[in-house]
C-alpha cells in the first residue's frame, strides 16, 4: 500500500508508524491526510503528539493548544498538554485553563478531577481543590473512584480519620479499587500514632472470630509497615 494515498490508507500507515515509533512519517501521513480529507478530533491529537515525541514541543503544542480552543476538543487533549508542558511555568496557567474548561464540560471525568487535584496541591490552592472534590463527590456519592482521590488528598493534608473514612467507602462501593484503598487506610493507620494497639486488637480479633479476607490484606500490610 506504499503509493495508497486515500484516506483510509493514510489513517492505517499513520497508525503502524506510531506504533513503529516512527513519529516523524506517522506525522507526515496525518498531514497528507488533513490535506486530502481533513482530520477527525483524535487524528488532531496524534499529529499535534506526534510532534512533541520526535522533539519539536513547539509545533506540537501550536497544533495541540489549535485543538484545545476548538469546537472539537476533548478531555484527553487537555490531559496531554498536562502531560507535556504541564510543569514549565510559562504553560502552566493555560494547562490549568484548558483542564478546567474540559473539567466543566465532562464533570464525570475522573482522570481530569485528579489532574487537577495534582496541580492545586501543587500549586497550594487546597481550599480550591477541596471544594472541587466535595462536589464531585456531592454528585455522584455512589461512585468510589472519587472518594479514593479524595482520599489520598487528605492524607497529604493530614486528615488521617477523613482519609481513611474515604478509603472504606471507595472500597465498599467498588470491590476494584481494593489496592489503591488499602494503600490509604495502611498510610492513615500507620500515621495516627496508635499503630501497635490497632495491630494488637486485630490480632486478638483474628485469633476469636476470624477476619475477613481483605481486613486480612490489612493487617498484613500494617504489620508489614
């Protein structure tokens, strides 16, 4: 298919010379394409990527911010500039624009409340975030994924109760995110000061009644710690 210059044609080889790590020819057949048919929002974004992974930041990023204040935008694109030019300071109020205005429009979006959450804590703008992440949670309280970033944010502010109050929920209302819970719940029991007691009680609990299987993972992991 070398000498193939439809569309379709162009979409494949730009897709098998990414993959090849070949940015450069992955780029020039998306520009052959736009050119010739124009490019879908996700083609956008693969040329404007393309860019910054063979070393030219900034085409890439005159391709990539082009997309952002499009009609066509999308949370990945937003979640790329992140990604890219996210700690250069000179970028960073527009990352924040762009991942705010993608926040608004797709509020369910819960790679972007984290991204997000990342950056206030950087950036010290804790009430900010804290207000984000108790509405996020306000709308949709049956989902456990924002309870867990809301988790591990208090647990970097010290709130250890609230940390691991936010862990037991995001377990309870989704067995998947086990792990990442019990990381919180580990971190939160072995800062509060009261680790060898809580050990101890478990202990005892487990030698009485039995614990379940996942309060076992915990005390594992708390004697580990």
């Amino acid at each position: 298919l070398e000498r193939r210059a439809d569309p379709n044609s162009l979409r494949l080889k730009a897709q098998i010379h990414s993959d090849l790590g070949q940015h450069a020819e992955a780029g020039n057949s998306l520009l052959r394409l736009q050119r010739k048919a124009g490019l879908r929002p996700q083609e956008k974004l693969a040329l404007a990527l393309s860019y910054y992974l063979r070393g030219a930041p900034g085409v890439g990023r005159k391709f990539l911010i082009q997309l952002l204040e499009g009609k066509d935008s999308q949370p990945q694109a937003a979640l790329e500039f992140a990604r890219w030019d996210g700690q250069n300071p000179q970028y960073r109020p527009a990352v924040r624009h762009h991942l705010e205005r993608s926040y608004h429009a797709s509020p369910k979006n819960l790679v972007l409340l984290e991204a997000l959450t990342e950056m206030d804590w950087a950036d010290g703008r804790i009430d900010e975030a804290r207000l984000r992440l108790n509405a996020a949670i306000d709308r949709e309280s049956w989902v456990g994924k924002p309870y867990l970033i809301r988790g591990n944010f208090l647990l970097g502010l010290g709130e250890f109760i609230a940390a691991r109050d936010d862990a037991e929920r995001a377990l309870r209302l989704d067995p998947s995110t086990s792990n990442e819970a019990y990381d919180i719940m580990t971190a939160a029991y072995m800062s509060s000061g009261n680790l060898p007691s809580l050990v101890a009680s478990m202990e005892i609990q487990a030698s009485k009644k039995g614990l379940s299987a996942d309060r076992l993972g915990l005390l594992a992991r708390l004697n580990l710690g």
